[in-house]
C-alpha cells in the first residue's frame, strides 16, 4: 500500500460516511410502515405516530368527496379502513372503485388514517377473470 | 396442417444446425494457434504507450501541462516505450516484423504438432532458420 | 396459430440448450465443425423465436380473443398500431419481446464473429445460449403468451372460450413514448449479456488483455445508450400521462432501470484505466458482472411484484426463478475471477490522488456507491421484511439526500477528471488548467449570491455547471487553435475534423456536456411552484407571471373514450400567449379507467403545466392544478444532445489504425524515432 492508495481509501471512506450519515437522515424522514389493512386492524394500538403506508382495495361506491379533502374506505381480507385524503396532489387516473391503492399518512385520533400521498396500481395488467387454460 | 408445420420447421433447423458436423473439415479448434501469445501482448502494449505519448504530447500543445510535468511524463512513457521495444528486439522483431510473425506461427505450430517443429533447415551463409520447403534463405539469399 | 407459437418456442429452446451443450463440447474436444454447428443451432433459434413473435402480431392483428393475452391486451375499438404494441401491453407478451431481443443480440454476435476468436467464442455462446433458454424456459412454462382462455362448464368438464371483445390496452400506455419506450429499455437491459459473455470467455480462456474490452466496446455504448434513452423516455411518459408535475419519483421500477444504467457507466469509464494504464483488470471484469446482474435484477423487479410499486404486474412465481438464476450466475463468476487472480495483476499502481486514474477511481465509488443506495432503497422492503417481519418502505427524500451530493460530486469530476494529467498532476499544471473556469465559475456564484440565491445546493449545482462548462468549452477551443497551427484548417473545420479524429475523447466530452445541461434542468426542480384552483369560465388564476382565464368547460365523446375539457387563456404581462386545453378522457373499453391529459407550454427557461383534476367538491366548479416548473426543457434537450455525443463516439473509424490505438503508421513510426532517440 503505497500513500497514494492510503490517500484514495481515506478519501473514499469520508465520501462514503457522510454519504451513509445523509442516508440515514431521509432514511429517518421518509420511511414508513408498509401493512395490509387486515394487518393494521391487528396492531392498531402500536402505530400512533407513525407514518404507514397501508394497501387495500378501494370499495366501489365509497369515495366521497368531503369538505376541503376526499373520503374514501380501503378493505383486505374483510377488514376496513376509512382514508380521509388531505394530500394536494392529483389523485392517480387509476385510482377509483374497486382499484388496489395504498395510502400513506398518519392514524389521527378519530381512527381515520389522514392520507397525504395516494398511489393506484397501475394496471399493466388487468387481473385475469376468465380461467386460464395452460397449453 | 399444423403438425405438418411444425415437422418441416424441425426438419429445416435440423438440417441447418447439423450440416457443418459432416460438411466444414473435422480440423482441430486450434486454440494455442489462436491464443494471445508474448508478441502480441508487447505489440498491443507499444501501441498503447505510442498513443498515450501523442496524447501528452497534445495535451502539452494544448497548454494544459506545465513543462515539469510533461517532461516527467514523457519520459516515463518513453523508458516504458524503450523497454518494451528491448524486449521487442528480444522476440527478433525490430529486425523484420514478417519473418517474426513467421517465427511466431512456426512456435505456436511446433507446439500443437510437436513433430514438425525441427522441419526447418539452418542457412549454409548466414545461420538463419528457414522452412524445409524453401529453397533460399530468407535471410540472406543464399542457396540453400 | 397459437398453436405453432407455442411450438416456435420449445423448438428455439431446443435449438439453444443444443447450442449451449454443442459449443462446450466443441471446446472440450477441440473439434471446429461442432462449435460450427453450436452456432447455427443460435441462429437458427433465433429464427425459430421470430415466428414464434409473428404469429403472435398475427393473433394480435387479427384480434383473437381464444389467446388470453390478445383478450387481456387488445380490443376490436383499437387502432391496428397499439394492436401490435399491445405485444408487450402484458407481461407475457414482453416475456416473448424479451426473448426475441436476446435471441437477436446473440445472433449477431454470432454473426460478427464468425472468423474472428474462435478460440474464445465457444464460451461466448455458450453463455449467450444459457441467457435465452433460461429466458426461454421462462417464457414458455411461466408466462406462455400464447395460452388459450377456456371456461369452466357447469358439470366441471372445460372448453375454449372466446370473448366477444378484449378488455382493451391501458389507456395510460396509448402514448408514443410509451409504446417505444419497453423495447428501448428492453435492448438497454438486455445488451449487457454481450460485454458479459466476452469477460466470462476472456476469463475461461485466460485471455485476459483488452481484447474482450475493446471487441466488445460498441456493444456496451450501444446498450448504455439505449438504456439512458429508455430511461429518459419513461421520465417524458410520466411527465406528460400521469399528471403529477414531475419525471422521476424513485419508483421501484424507475430505480430498477437506474441501477444497471449506473454500473454500466461505471464500467464504461473504468476500462479506459485498463486500456490506457493496464490497471483495474479485476474491477472491471467484476463491474460487468454486477451490470448484467443488475439489468437481469432489473427484469427481476418489474417482473416478480416483490416490491410494491404502482407497475407491479404481480406475478410472484417468476421470482424464485430470477433469484436461483442470479445466484447461480453470480457464484459461477466469482469462482472464475478468484481462480484467474494471476492473470489479472494490475500492470501498475496509483501514484497519486490528483491524478487522472483517481479521478476515474472516484467516479466509480460514487456510481457504485450510488448505485447500493438505490438498490438499498429499493430493497427495503424485502429486507426488512426479511429481518423484522414488517415491511418499512423508504421514500424519496432518502434516495434525494443520497443522490443530490453524489451527483453533484461526479459532476465536479466530469469537470476535473479530464484535465488531471496521468500518473500526477502538479499544482503548475492545475493552474493552466483550472484557472478560467475557476474564475468564471465563481463569477457566476458571486452573481448568484448578489441575485438573492441562498440555496446551497442549487448554488452548488450552477457553479460547478459552469466550472465544467468552461472546461469542456476550454478543451475544443485550445485543441482547436492547435489543431489550427497545425493544419492551417479553418476554425470551424478544424474543430470538425479534431472531434472526427479522436472521436472518443470529443464525443465523450459532448456527451459531459449533456450532463451539464441535465443538471441544470434538474436543479430546476428547486423551483417548482404549483397551484391549485376550482374554477367556473369567467374565473382567473395567478402562477407565476402567468394569469391563467378559463373561457370554456366542454364535454364530449370521442371513438373510444368521453372526455371533459376546459380551455384556459394564458396570459403574461397583459398578452394572451397562449390557449391551453387541458383533459380529462374516461375510456370505456377498460372499466371506466380514467387519463390526465397535460396542456404543456414548453419554453427552455420554464414549463407551465396544467391539469384538470376533475370537478370540484360541490360539483359546480373545476379542480385546476397549475405547475410552473423551471428549466425542464434542459433535461429532455439534454438528453438528445448526450444521444448525439455517443453516436459520435461510434462513429466508426475509417482510418487504418495502428493495432487499435487510433494511430497512423506514419505516427507510430514518428514517435518510435523520437523513443529511440533518447
């Protein structure tokens, strides 16, 4: 090992750990819990606070638009959960009735989750409803 | 109809595919003929450091080198250079790049055929080495 | 018809598992006229596959609803172009696109090759030919798209089905960025196997020179610029289709494309220390491997619905396979580069940090490193999944906090990293090189700072734009001038011809350029505004300098969807510049699925950009978004001009060279004089 290379390892392991250190600051920031609505139905005590990101399918007929934001309830395996949007974006096109969404936000005290970022599922592919034959 | 279809698809990639088994010549893949072999790494070596000369040597024109640094740089590059044509030398090169090649293929062949390698015949004149079918030396030409 | 695809393809699988066992065997005993036939056995499956993609078009064109992937992807209403795009509309469709691009790719190389390393290709297309039929397997057994739909009858027994009518093609995807955009990113995901099966031959063969690097240079241009094309592309579709105001949002699948796309640039800088330095040969072969390995990831992603995203085409069962796949290809070449160490002794060692082997030595720890962000961000999920048991997903501002210093770090060494000399820089030498764009760049800061600009990053990003900038402005001008006292060419000319002669340099300069100009549209982001509005005609909206004044609400119906129109006028300082027409389509064909239809005014120092979000809360009014988001022209002229830097560099050389290293005889002859003279 010559000085030159103690030079480019040093310098390479400062680059290296600021870079880390950043990461782990938005690492803090953004990250969230992904769960299934059933899941969170489970361990609803433990999630005040946090920020979620649940997915369900999006019941037919249950959009609403309400006051300043938009209301709407997510099911998975027969468990439900109301989503008051207060986001600013432009809901997704795919986004509507019976659509798979996740939501993220927070859980505010009266048990609705206070949705600042809704995202559809694109639907490259539309789920199959004919059975299928393999040739 | 489709299997009909499906058999004449097979028969053509079939046909296709083993045609060179019986057709090309049942010749050895000769690999050490083909493999790198000293001369052509020092060659592609010299090319290398003759190119990373002229890049220096434009860059200094350009003004972005001070002269210290050109200096040390191209004469780096020129001992390289000069080592490498030593070794060059070494192989016989500097001396006639055909007859080297020639040498060359005449190594790599002595190593897949051992049995042909002592088939050349030494020049009465000068001393050099000529193929066995030559009737004059490459060399000097001079009657063999 | 569906029938002889399905058959297309068992024989093209046929064909490669011959052809992989064929060419090692022809290896092994040494014997010519196998390898031969190893090799038609390629082509031939490559033939084979292309029937097989035509009957599917056929079935496409024709509108077959018996074949599941024509009923799922298609409908009658559809004009005959998307009908064929609609080929890779589904996953198992683009499975069959997939395979075909490879099956090509290999083909060719077949081709180019055929007198050229027949000592070396034999590895070659035996690795090629594993690549497809693992695809191939895949594709048949997995995702056939040439399955037939059936019904169940009431007494269990089933029967073939045909629907009167397919379910259409998403309407998010009938855009022309869109259609291109899968095959394009396909052929970038897809080429690396070239660069991969060379190394993988170099290193079975023990030849490991620059020979693999150099044969298969163009390959790895070609494909990293295809796949930054694709990536570009997708960045213009989500920009313009999905309504949001932005191109990139750190989507799984966004990031997917990302990783390969920085390795391979990794890889595309690191050889030329081993062409020009004989070091890093270890690097190297490893950097090929991790890029391949990330294109086929890649597939992985987009493919297996491991990761949640809004493309997830779920279709977990795929997933094992691409892992095993990895794995397996990940361990074989790592056995063989530990086994060839020796043979890949670095010819020399680093003298220095200013130098320009550590220049391109951080370029490589920073993609690298920034590469293990994304594919740490992207992972997440799984990981934690796998360690805790809950999935935590990571957001952009991770990947932001990452990537902004990364970038703006490599965008200071595309400014620095071609000026350091080779082996050591001296501080007399920096100073030529350095001095205007030092001094213009901090100009430009100072100015900045005057105008009222505190963001450090955004100062940051113009200043070293400007830096680099003036390097590379500084590079063709004094290059010219000599080239000029050389030739007595004109200016102009002379510029022309210094590019043409040494077209990597120039054009990789060109293609720095691009860079810069990337960044700049990327800082843009810094100053996005957006608002928001419920509007009825008559009303006006303030954005910017702009004074938006709806005059119309229309709804009408068009072949295959409804829409609702609004049309806005634009005014700036008292002028009407503009008539913007945002909308919103419903389309019947696909369940009522719903598009955003931008009305974009593009101008290089700003975009506005605005949507019809859809009727207000009560009904009466309209939801208006408006975005004004600067500079993002910069991005896609960006592009286009780092599409146009590396067809320069492929240029192909018409001069004969001297052993590769672009050369005249008369010049080698010239220095060898001046070598001897010493």
């Amino acid at each position: 090992m010559n000085s030159a290379n103690w030079k480019f390892l040093i310098g390479g392991a400062v680059i290296i750990a600021a870079l880390s250190w950043l990461g782990f600051v938005g690492f803090q920031e953004s990250k969230s819990y992904y769960i299934t609505v059933d899941e969170f139905s489970a361990m609803k005590s433990d999630l005040h606070g946090k920020t979620l990101k649940i997915a369900g399918d999006v019941v037919d007929g249950s959009i609403e638009r309400s006051g300043p934001g938009l209301e709407f309830v997510i099911t998975h395996s027969g468990k439900n959960l109301k989503v008051r949007y207060i986001g600013r974006d432009v809901l997704p096109d795919t986004f509507k009735g019976g659509s798979k969404a996740v939501v993220e936000g927070t859980l505010s005290e009266d048990g609705v989750l206070l949705a600042r970022h809704v995202e559809a599922k694109c639907a490259s592919k539309y789920e199959a409803e004919y059975n299928k034959k393999t040739t | 109809m489709l299997i009909a279809t499906c058999g004449l698809l097979v028969v053509i990639a079939g046909i296709y595919v083993l045609t060179p088994l019986f057709k090309e010549p049942g010749g050895n893949l000769e690999v050490e003929l083909l493999a790198e072999t000293e001369l052509d790494r020092l060659l592609a070596r010299k090319a290398m450091v003759y190119s990373n000369l002229k890049d220096l040597e434009f860059e200094y024109k350009m003004g972005r080198l001070s002269d210290g640094d050109f200096r040390r740089l191209e004469a780096g590059y020129k001992s390289e250079a000069a080592k490498l044509l030593q070794d060059l030398d070494r192989l016989g090169v500097a001396k006639d790049l055909d007859e080297t090649i020639e040498r060359d293929i005449a190594a790599r062949k002595a190593k897949l055929f051992p049995g042909t390698a002592e088939k050349t015949r030494r020049c009465p004149s000068c001393g050099a080495e000529s193929p066995l079918g030559k009737s004059y030396c490459a060399d000097c030409g001079g009657k063999l | 018809m569906s029938n002889l695809g399905t058959f297309c393809l068992l024989l093209a699988l046929c064909l490669s598992l011959y052809g992989l066992f064929a060419s090692l065997l022809g290896a092994a005993l040494k014997q010519h006229r196998i390898v031969r036939s190893a090799e038609r056995a390629a082509i031939a499956s490559c033939a084979s596959i292309l029937l097989a993609l035509v009957s599917l078009l056929y079935l496409l064109a024709t509108s077959d609803f018996s074949v599941e992937h024509v009923a799922q992807s298609t409908s009658r209403d559809l004009p005959l172009f998307y009908k064929l795009a609609a080929l890779w509309g589904a996953h198992d469709g683009s499975m069959l696109l997939w395979v075909f691009v490879t099956a090509v790719f290999s083909g060719i190389v077949v081709f180019q090759n055929r007198f050229r390393y027949r000592d070396m290709m034999p590895y070659v297309v035996a690795v090629l030919m594993f690549n497809l039929s693992f695809f191939l397997i895949l594709n048949i057994f997995l995702s056939n798209p040439f399955d037939e739909l059936v019904q169940v009858l009431p007494g269990g027994t089933m029967q073939k089905f045909s629907p009167p009518d397919g379910r259409g093609l998403n309407p998010l995807l009938q855009y022309w960025a869109m259609v291109i955009h899968p095959p394009i990113l396909y052929l970038g995901f897809i080429g690396f196997v070239v660069p991969f099966a060379f190394a993988i031959a170099a290193l079975i063969t023990r030849q490991l020179g620059d020979t693999w690097i150099r044969t298969t240079r163009r390959w790895t241009l070609v494909t990293w610029l295809f796949l930054g094309v694709g990536l570009i592309l997708g960045g213009k579709w989500a920009y313009v289709e999905l309504g949001w105001g932005g191109y990139w949002g750190w989507d799984p699948v966004e990031n997917s494309s990302l990783m390969p796309w920085l390795a391979g640039t990794a890889f595309l800088h690191s050889v030329i220390v081993q062409e020009r330095k004989g070091m890093l040969k270890v690097w190297n072969v490893l950097l090929i491997v991790i890029t391949y390995l990330l294109g086929i990831f890649g597939t992985f992603i987009t493919r297996s619905g491991i990761i949640n995203s809004v493309h997830a085409f779920a279709d977990s069962k795929l997933g094992v396979f691409f892992l095993y796949y990895m794995l397996l290809v990940l361990g074989a070449s790592l056995y063989l580069i530990i086994d060839r160490l020796p043979y890949l002794k670095s010819e020399r060692r680093l003298d220095s940090v200013l130098s320009r082997e550590s220049a391109f030595l951080f370029n490589n720890l920073l993609l690298l490193v920034a590469c293990f962000a994304v594919l740490w961000g992207t992972m997440f999920p799984v990981l934690s999944n796998w360690v805790e048991g809950t999935k935590i997903t990571v957001g952009p501002p991770f990947f932001n906090n990452v990537g902004v210093p990364i970038g703006l770090m490599l965008l200071l060494l595309t400014g620095v990293g071609p000026l350091f000399a080779w082996r050591k820089t001296s501080v007399e030498s920096l100073k030529k090189a350095f001095l205007w764009p030092v001094i213009l760049a901090l100009l430009l800061c100072v100015v900045l700072l005057a105008a009222g600009m505190r963001s450090f990053y955004v100062l940051v990003s113009f200043t070293l734009s400007m830096f680099v900038l003036v390097t590379i402005v500084q590079e063709f001008w004094k290059g010219t001038r000599v080239r000029v006292r050389k030739t007595g060419e004109n200016f102009a000319l002379a510029m022309v011809n210094l590019t043409l002669k040494n077209k990597r340099r120039y054009g990789g300069y060109i293609v720095h350029l691009a860079v810069v100009l990337m960044f700049i549209g990327l800082t843009g982001n810094a100053f996005n505004r957006e608002t928001s509005q419920a509007m009825v005609p008559g009303d006006e909206m303030q954005i910017g300098r702009y004074t938006l004044k709806m005059t119309e609400y229309h709804e009408g119906e068009a072949a295959n969807y409804q829409y609702g129109r609004a049309t806005l006028e634009v005014y700036s300082g008292g002028k009407l510049i503009r008539t913007m027409q945002p909308e919103k389509r419903f389309y019947k064909a696909s369940e009522g699925q719903s598009t955003t239809e931008v009305a974009l005014y593009s101008k290089p120092l700003e975009d506005l950009y605005v949507v019809l979000a859809g009727p207000s809360n009560d009904g009466k009014r309209y939801e208006i978004t408006a975005h004004v988001n600067p500079l993002v022209w910069w991005v896609w002229f960006g592009a286009a001009v780092m599409v146009a830097g590396t067809l320069i560099t492929l240029l192909p050389d018409k001069r004969s060279s001297f052993a590769n290293a672009q050369l005249t005889i008369a010049e080698a002859a010239e220095i060898e004089m001046g070598v001897k003279a010493r």
